[in-house]
C-alpha cells in the first residue's frame, strides 16, 4: 500500500475549507493589529455605557426563584423538540413510536408534578407548597 490510496480524495475540500478559515482568521487578526490603536490613554480600560461613568457596582442580587423558573422551562422546552422529532416520523415508527412518546410524556408529567409539588414553581409573595405542608400536620 503507498501513501496516495490511504489518503481519501473526498476528504480535499474539508482540507480546503479548514485552509480558508485559518487564512481568513490570519488576515482578520493581522488587518486589526496593524490597523488598531497605536496609544493607551487613561481611560482605555475604564468601563462605561454611553459615556456615562458608572458608580458602584453592576453586580445585582437577584432571586433564585428567577433563575430556577427559566431552567425549569428550558428543560421542558427541550423536551418538545423530541416530541417533534416524533410527530414528524409518526408514520415510520408507528405504534411502537406512539407508545415511547407517551411514557416519554408520562414521564415528563411525573417530573412537573414533582416540582410543582416540591413547591419549585411557587416564588412569590406567597407560601410554598412544603411550607403549607408542615403546618398541616
């Protein structure tokens, strides 16, 4: 075996196309070195928006019942693109795709009923779910 069968010839443009990239990253980086600015003025590294200086801190405390809202729907959210997935090859899996998204969907229901039970969905001026469990015992 020589060294031109091992190489595959439909492997050339992925070769290519990696050339190009380098090449186009290359004159990008060296077109802003030569083309940046030259001086550092005392204000080069003060943060601001809109010419406005900012005083104190950018750095808000904001609650986890925020953040744990939008991982909970991106979670769910996620889940309905396989729902998709399914609902678009219906015909190809049959029965047996219709019974996977079903416990797929019982599943995902077991899931959410968890949480909400869990008291996860509640934020607010209001009790949680657990909390009002422990004081009806």
């Amino acid at each position: 075996m020589n060294a031109a069968t091992l190489v595959n010839p439909s492997i050339w443009p992925l070769v290519v196309y990696c050339l190009a990239v380098f090449a186009l990253i290359a004159l990008m980086l060296g077109l802003s070195y030569f083309l940046g600015q030259r001086r550092r003025d005392a204000a080069t590294d003060e943060p601001f928006e809109s010419g406005i200086i900012s005083q104190g801190s950018a750095r808000l405390r904001l609650s986890v019942g925020y953040y744990l809202v939008a991982i909970l729907f991106i979670v769910f959210d996620l889940e309905a693109i396989y729902l998709f997935g399914w609902a678009v090859s219906f015909r190809e899996t049959g029965l047996l795709g219709f019974v996977e998204a079903t416990i797929f969907i019982v599943i995902l229901l077991a899931g959410l009923v968890y949480l909400w039970r869990l008291g996860a969905l509640d934020w607010g001026g209001r009790q949680s779910s657990l909390e009002k469990r422990k004081e009806y015992r």
